[in-house]
C-alpha cells in the first residue's frame, strides 16, 4: 500500500516537474498534463482497493471523461495556434497581441 501511494506520488511530482520545466513547445505541456491527470485516474481508481473498500466509485469516470475532453480541447487550440501564429511555441503566445 505505502510503495503504490508512493509511486503515485512520485509519478504526480515528475508530471508536475516535466510542466514546469519543459514549457517550450505546446505539445510537451499538454503531455505533461495529461500525465498528471492519468496518475490522479489511477490513484483514484485504486483508493477504494487500497482502503480494502468493496463500494464503486464513480468519481474515476467522471475524471477519465474530463481528461479526454481536456486532451481533444488542448490539441484544437494546439492546431488553431499553430496555424494562426505559425509556431506551438509557448513564448510565441501573447495574450496582448491581436
């Protein structure tokens, strides 16, 4: 129980850090993101298993549902930037141009 909490953890923080730190294309951050919410997925789907619970919950399809919603919404607006400015570069991206 304590290595599977852990390696969860350690799973979140590395999705957390990759976010951070590697911000230079669109793609990367929304692979980072998507990480992030496929370890919350897996972490909630065994916290029943993990607390010996035999009850369903149905909180992990609600958060599968959201991430692939989050996954096709980010890759339209990667196509759209990409096409309006040329480039899925993150610095390229400035809310005060027109």
């Amino acid at each position: 129980m304590i290595s599977t909490m852990l390696m969860l953890c350690i799973a979140f923080t590395v999705g957390l850090l990759g976010l951070i730190m590697h911000r230079t294309h669109f793609l990367s951050a929304l692979l980072c993101l998507e990480g992030v919410m496929l370890t919350l997925f897996i972490g909630i789907s065994a916290w029943p298993g993990l607390l010996h619970g035999a009850n369903v919950v149905p909180l992990p399809m609600f958060l599968l549902t959201f991430s692939a919603c989050e996954a096709s919404t980010g890759l339209a607006l990667m196509i759209a930037t990409s096409r309006t400015h040329g480039t899925d570069h993150l610095k390229a991206l400035n809310l005060l141009q027109c």
